[in-house]
C-alpha cells in the first residue's frame, strides 16, 4: 500500500529529484547472505570491495558461536541502558579484554562507533573550549565537534603546522582538544600521528585518534596506527570500533581510568541509550583473540595491498596519498565515477563510486577496500577490468 506524501514533506521529493538530477542520489541495496570477500548483491554474485571487513571475521563461524553462546546465557536484547541494568558480564570481559589489548588502564563500550566518537568529543569539551579538528575526518568526529558546542577549528587535512599555528594564536579557551582520524576512510592516508603527538604535548592540549579503520590492521598486535608508529603511550584518548576488522558491532574509547569514569557519566550516547545486546560484545571478544593470535591476517592483507598499490600506480592510476587497504582511485567528476563503477560491476566487481558530499568537489573517486578474503585471483580479474577498457571510460569527458 502506498501512501502519499503529506503536504508538509512535499519540499522532501523536490530534494529527491534534485539528488537524481545532480546524480547523487544513493539506493539501499540488499546482501543475500553473508559479508564476504564474494557476495550476493540483488540477486548476483559479485566480486567485494566495498567492506570494512578487513580481516574476514564477519562471518568467521568463531564469531557466531561466540554471539549464540552468549544469546544463550544472557538472551538477546540488553533491556537497558549501561548504567541502568543494560551492562553485562560479557561487556565487562570485553571491555577488560580491550583495556589489555590496548596496553590503557581502561576502555568503554558504546553501541556504535559513532556514537563514541561523537558522545566523546562532546564529554570532553563544551562552550569555552577549543576543538581542532582535521577537515577530512569522520562524519561522527564532526559532529561531536559540533555537538559539544566548543568554538571547532578545521585545519587543512594533514597538514600539522597549519595546526600548530593555530594552536600557537593566543586565545582564552579553557581546554584545547585535538582531533584526528589515523587512516582515512576516503583517501587510505595516514594522519601525520608524530607530529600531532609533539604539538599536543607542546601546547598542552588533548588528543583523541579514531583508529577505526586501523584497529586489527596495523601494529605488531594488530592495535591501529599508533601501534604501529610506537606512539600509543603519548595518545591519552583512542577511539575504535568493532564493527570493522573486528567483525562484529560497537565502539570503544580505551584510555585512563579517570577518562573512562568520565565518560560513564557525562558521554550522552553512554548514558541515554541501550547498552550493545551481550552477542555483539561476545563476537567481539573472540575477534579480538583470533586477531591477537592470527597475525597472518593483517600481514597478508598489508602485503597485498602494498602489491596492489604498486600495480595500479603503474598503469597510471591516481591513488592520492593511499598507504593502506583502503585504495582510492581519484577519477575527478562524479559522473566518471559512477560510469567507472557501473563498468566494473558488468564485469562482476563490486567497487562503489564515491560522490560528494562524501569527499570535497573533484575528488570523486572509486573506493577499494581490500579484505584478507580477497586472492591474488581477484585482484587480477579486478586490474585487468580497469586495464581493458573500464579505465577510458574513467577519462572520457
Ligand atoms: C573513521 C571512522 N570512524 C568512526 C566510524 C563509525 O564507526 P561505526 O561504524 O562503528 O559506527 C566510521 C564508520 O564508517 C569511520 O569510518
């Protein structure tokens, strides 16, 4: 039954046809089974890079155990929020188990990792304070910025003595907080982590790093980008979430005791909404054991992706400053992009266009997202796709 749009929305489905006229407008697409290096996607099997499931565990059947159990024993719904009775044996574990990981005294679910980031930024800074805050990061660092209601500060994305000038103006805020991605979601670069490090602690000010894409990836143990560059002990507050290499659903903010105490009471999304059901905590803590104890996954998925970086480069393809899984291939127009994508998935690869406003004008792109599932195979079939022909179509006015 259709049911007609009430006069009050009618500005809606002018808005609607404006997104079609100016090809931006996005369709829900439906998954038949599970997340998977090859997936069903409206009926066809089709080559994936379009997740963040970058180790495979998504559909690990270590995972689903893991949540059955804990269905089982804790039921499904969690009834509450965390600081009601929503907090359970299972989040405790995990949230120990996340703390040990992280090498922090502490660490606090939320239910998303948006929600951590946002309920975070705003917890620690509010009117009077200042945020800065890369223009390129996450959508949910963004609007926790906003949220706070903290004067916010957007400098030039990556670029650290843009930030320290900034940070150097002489101003009355009461607390200053930095505010990064460490890999972006977008262009697979890598935030200028050393750098940022010296200028916190130089001007006295807070840092908070969203390894969300990083955490499982890189770092000998798989614990993100600070990890990886020796730093973790000089980021007092990291953020990262459960739902991408990990597998499974949630954030998570790992830091001192006294942050995480903080947080308990003062970050909204923790304190007004349901705690994350047990299951979701469960498949993450075997997630976070497989990780630890199956390093060859992040290995080779980092050695893949170095490969694959090198041969797209040298068939002329602009991948901006990628130096991750994440591989963009910067078409310009957001037309060309589509067209690039459109062409790919004929051929049974799945590689989405991505538009403004999810990246600035002219910098349309198609995003790869490379997992442990995918074989040299793939990546073969995908090169050459791009190679016979997709790839004018890329350049095509
Ligand atoms: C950099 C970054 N941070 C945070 C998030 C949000 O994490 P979640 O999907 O767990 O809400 C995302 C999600 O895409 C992200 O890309």
């Amino acid at each position: 039954m259709s049911s007609p749009t009430h006069a009050s929305l009618a500005w809606i489905d002018e808005e609607l046809s404006s997104l079609d006229r100016q090809g931006l407008r996005r369709q829900l697409r439906c998954r038949g089974g599970a997340q998977s290096a090859r997936l069903l996607l409206d009926g066809r099997e089709l080559i994936n890079f379009a997740s963040n499931d970058y180790l495979g565990l998504a559909s690990d059947p270590r995972l689903a155990a893991a949540a059955a159990a804990a269905a089982t024993r804790e039921g499904w719904g969690s009834g509450a929020s965390p600081l009601i009775t929503g907090y359970a044996e299972t989040h405790r574990r995990l949230e120990r188990h996340l703390a040990e990981f992280e090498g922090t005294e502490s660490a606090v679910l939320f239910s998303s990792g948006f929600a951590a980031n946002a309920g975070t930024i705003a917890a620690l800074v509010g009117r009077g304070d200042l945020v800065l805050t890369d223009c390129k990061n996450h959508a949910s660092l963004l609007d926790g910025c906003r949220l706070s209601r903290a004067d916010v500060r957007s400098y030039a994305h990556g670029d650290w003595q843009q930030l320290g000038r900034l940070l150097s103006r002489p101003g009355t805020h009461r607390r200053r907080l930095i505010v990064t991605d460490s890999l972006f979601s977008m262009d697979g670069d890598l935030a200028p982590l050393a750098e940022l490090v010296e200028l916190a602690d130089r001007h006295g000010a807070m840092l908070m790093v969203d390894e969300a894409h990083a955490t499982g990836v890189f770092g000998p143990q798989g614990r993100g980008l600070a990890e990886h560059l020796g730093l973790e002990g000089r980021i007092p507050i990291r953020v990262g979430t459960l739902s991408k290499a990990v597998g499974s659903l949630g954030g998570f903010v790992a830091g001192s005791r006294s942050l995480v105490e903080w947080l308990i009471n003062r970050a909204r999304p923790y304190v007004f909404s349901t705690a994350m059901p047990a299951p979701l905590a469960a498949a993450a803590l075997a997630a976070v054991e497989i990780i630890r104890d199956e390093p060859h996954r992040r290995e080779g998925l980092l050695t893949r992706a170095a490969e694959l970086r090198r041969l797209l480069a040298a068939e002329g393809w602009n991948l901006g400053r990628s130096a991750s899984q994440i591989i963009p291939l910067v078409v310009g127009q957001p037309d060309r992009a589509v067209r690039l994508s459109q062409a790919l998935r004929d051929r049974g690869l799945l590689v989405p266009a991505i538009r403004p406003p999810t990246v600035p004008e002219g910098e349309a792109c198609l995003r790869i997202s490379l997992t442990y599932g995918h074989t040299a195979e793939m990546l073969q079939r995908l090169i050459e796709a791009l190679r016979g022909g997709c790839d004018k179509l890329a350049r095509v006015e």
